[in-house]
C-alpha cells in the first residue's frame, strides 16, 4: 500500500445542500492529507491492534452498563487512532461495524455489500441485508457530502445496537458509492434532526424515545496517546473523569452543537479572534479545529507554524513544543485550556498545527484536540453542553 491519507477533519457534516452553497468549495473541502507511510488505511485498525496486542474490536471496545429502573448509563470505550480519530462499535440488525460518533453530522450509515470501493478499498465490513430478519428496505436514496468526500445509497431500517442498548427501527443508510476512506466503516451522526441529510430521527435522539436512556445526555472522554481509554457515555455523566464543576452553555441553534465562544488565542499572548463572542461547533468528528483564514493564519504565526503543502496543513518544528504557551478558550466565560503536547499532533515527526482553515466557514469547528483535555457532555432535549476539565 503507497502512500494514502488520513481525514483531518473528516466528517463535519456539510450536509449535501444549504451549506455546500455558502461554502464556496475550496480544495480546502476536500481535505485529503497526505500523511507519512505509517497512516495507510485499509487493515490499519488491524495491524495497530496486533501492534498493541488488542486481538478484537470487541476488546477494545469493551462496555460497562449501569441499569436502573428509568434507564441505562452506557459506558463506551472508545478506539483511538492516533489522536486523530475516534471510534466503536455498533451493530446493525445482526453485524458489527467499527463507527465514529460524530456530533458534526445527524446520519447514521454503513457500507453495503455493493460499494466494492468500500469493501476493496478501504477494507470496510459491508451490510448485507439478507442477513438480517429485522431490515426494513425504503426506495429513496441519499448522498451526504462531508468535509473529506461522500457517500450516497439508500435509506434503510433496522434494529441497531450499542452495548446493551437496543434501538428498534433505527432509520440509517447503506452505502453503495464511497469516495472516502477511514479507519472506521461508517458514522454515527450525533447532532440534531435539522441537520440530517435522511430527514431521519438520529440513533441518540431515539435512545431517548424508546426510553433506553438513563438521562438525556451523552459524554465525550478523550484520551491521547493510546489506542485504549477513550469513552462515549451514553445516558449520563461520570464526574470522576472530570475535575470540578462542569461549565454548561446553551446551544444556539440545534442543527449542529453550536454555542458562542468568547475567545480563542494563546495564554498570555495577544488576542485577536473571537473577542466577545463568535459562533463554534463542538464537533467528535473533526481532529483539529477549524476556523476562518484570518484567524487560523494569526493563531499558527504565533506559534511559528508554516504552511505545509505537500499535507495541506500547517506543521510546527518538533522540538519547540515544550516552549509553546497553553491554548485558551472562553466558553460561558469560564477559561478552558489545552497544553501544547496535546494540541499539537506528532505523527512520525511531523508535528501539526491545530489550526486549519476553511475558506467562508462561518463558524470554528471545535475538534478533539479540545476534546482530549477537556471532558464535554451533550444534552439534547435541553439543548446545553456543559464542559470541565478532564482528569
Ligand atoms: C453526491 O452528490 C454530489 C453532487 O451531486 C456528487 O458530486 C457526488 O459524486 C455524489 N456522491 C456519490 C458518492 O455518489
Ligand atoms: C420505522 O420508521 C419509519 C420512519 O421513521 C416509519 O415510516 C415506519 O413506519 C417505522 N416502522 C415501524 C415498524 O415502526
Ligand atoms: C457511483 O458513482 C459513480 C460516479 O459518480 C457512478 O458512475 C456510478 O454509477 C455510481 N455507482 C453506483 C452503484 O451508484
Ligand atoms: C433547520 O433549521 C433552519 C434554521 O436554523 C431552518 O431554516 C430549516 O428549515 C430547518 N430545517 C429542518 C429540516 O427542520
Ligand atoms: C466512572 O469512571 C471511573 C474512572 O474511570 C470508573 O472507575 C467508574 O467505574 C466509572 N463509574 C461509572 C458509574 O461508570
Ligand atoms: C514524535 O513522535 C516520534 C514517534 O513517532 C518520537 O520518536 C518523537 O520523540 C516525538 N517527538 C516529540 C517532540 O515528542
């Protein structure tokens, strides 16, 4: 296998119409990066588990359950690929699927057994509907265009499965053309209705429905560095992963996780962007965090940052990290902050700015390098994501 890509900031959902529009589509959109050798996709996922001698995605994905009389708190460990994407598994009818929760789309999908450049190329597991008693076929199709490529097929239903959760009649799509790759086989859209491409009622939303759910919340633990101890919480929070209080903010507008942040710029350095307040996502499905060219250019010469176009990105010199100051963001007016050895992305010396541009974004996606050192849960029937510091 040569040389292939890994998706930045892959799945933030430009959800096939409205936004594609005021996006003029820059080749920013189609954000393939050109990585070192050591990011092929395909059997990734199966030579970093034998590499950290995890035999099974069951392994990995190992999951506790908490069930009380109003409902379970679902406990998720997630599979951390290098730093840069998250993922699970999920079951759709009677198969397993490694998907990335992603709370930047709505949809949840999988790839069928006609997408051969899924099954050929990117080695994904593909659904076969004969094998399930409880598929339910529709004739209408789909195509939903994320920030790395698109997938288009037909919007089906069946009976999906999180750990023990069960969802009956889960609209979601199987995939008959692809033209992106990943380390994972499908997503599961974790944002609003509005916001799906299917017009379908997301799985979370409909853990709540069918009453499976504890609370009507989900949490997000990242962790750096290793494959292992990454959480999705499902119906709940766990404040031992956090310390203090957890901060809450209202969302905005429920179509993605968007709330106002108040600042972003460097402990102790000149600001510039985002004062008093300006519109962000929070968003699983992106690694980085992604923002107007202005502002990103501002925010990587102040790191020393240069433009790297061979990967489409902006690279900082390995050995300066320990001199680099703390990244602030003001969310509810409560300082949050990531370290320069989490926010900036080593990947076989390549070492990567955070910071990402799109050209007429008319918010910042808030990828998981804020995530992995800051614990956020999402509560969305009253509309509020609340963040602390992770532990
Ligand atoms: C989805 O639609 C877009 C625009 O019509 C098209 O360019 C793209 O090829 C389609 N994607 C797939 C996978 O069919
Ligand atoms: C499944 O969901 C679809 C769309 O939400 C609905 O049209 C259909 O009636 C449902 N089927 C069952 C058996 O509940
Ligand atoms: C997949 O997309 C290509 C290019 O858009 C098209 O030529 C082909 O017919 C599509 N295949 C399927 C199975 O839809
Ligand atoms: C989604 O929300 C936008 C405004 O935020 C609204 O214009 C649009 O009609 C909504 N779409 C759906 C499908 O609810
Ligand atoms: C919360 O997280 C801690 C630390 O990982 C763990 O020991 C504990 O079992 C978790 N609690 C629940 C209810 O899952
Ligand atoms: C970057 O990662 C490589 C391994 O890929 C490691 O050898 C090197 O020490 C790391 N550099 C820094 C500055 O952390």
């Amino acid at each position: 296998m040569g040389l292939r890509f890994v998706l930045l900031f892959s799945f933030c959902c430009f959800a096939a119409n409205a936004e594609l529009h005021h996006l003029k589509l820059t080749r920013h959109n189609h954000k393939e990066h050109k990585l070192p050798h050591t990011l092929g996709h395909g059997n990734i996922r199966n030579r970093l588990r034998q590499k950290y001698g995890l035999d099974s995605v069951a392994k990995v994905n190992a999951v506790t359950s908490h069930t009380t009389s109003t409902g379970s708190v679902e406990s998720q460990s997630l599979f951390n690929y290098l730093n840069l994407q998250f993922s699970m598994d999920l079951s759709i009818g009677t198969q397993l699927f490694t998907m990335a929760p992603d709370t930047g789309s709505s949809d949840l999908w999988a790839p069928g057994k006609e997408c051969t450049f899924c099954i050929n190329t990117c080695k994904n597991t593909a659904f076969n509907p004969s094998d399930s008693k409880t598929f339910v076929s529709s004739k209408q199709t789909f195509n939903i265009t994320y920030g790395s490529g698109s997938v288009s097929g037909t919007v089906d239903f069946d009976t999906v499965k999180i750990g023990h959760l069960t969802i009956l009649n889960q609209t979601f799509g199987v995939v008959d053309n692809s033209t992106m790759c990943s380390t994972f086989d499908g997503i599961m859209g974790m944002a609003f209705p509005n916001l799906s491409a299917m017009g379908a009622v997301p799985p979370f939303q409909n853990l709540i429905a069918q009453k499976q759910v504890k609370d009507s919340v989900f949490s997000f633990y990242l962790k750096s560095d290793s494959p292992a101890g990454s959480l999705m919480i499902l119906g709940g929070s766990n404040s031992s992963l956090y310390s203090g209080e957890l901060t809450y903010t209202p969302v905005t507008k429920p179509r993605y996780w968007m709330f106002k942040m108040n600042l972003i710029g460097f402990y102790q350095w000149d600001y510039r962007n985002c004062l008093g307040s300006c519109d962000a996502i929070m968003d699983t499905g992106t690694s980085l965090i992604v923002g107007p060219p202005k502002a990103i250019d501002f925010l990587n010469k102040q790191i020393g940052a240069t433009y790297n176009s061979n990967y489409d990105l902006w690279t900082v010199n390995c050995a300066k990290i320990s001199t680099l100051p703390n990244l602030k963001l003001h969310i509810a007016y409560e300082e949050f902050y990531v370290t320069p050895q989490t926010y900036i992305t080593n990947i076989s010396n390549v070492c990567i700015s955070p910071f990402t541009s799109l050209a007429g974004l008319q918010f910042w996606i808030i990828g998981d390098v804020f995530m992995r050192e800051n614990y956020v849960e999402f509560n969305p029937v009253k509309l509020t994501l609340a963040i602390a510091r992770s532990k």
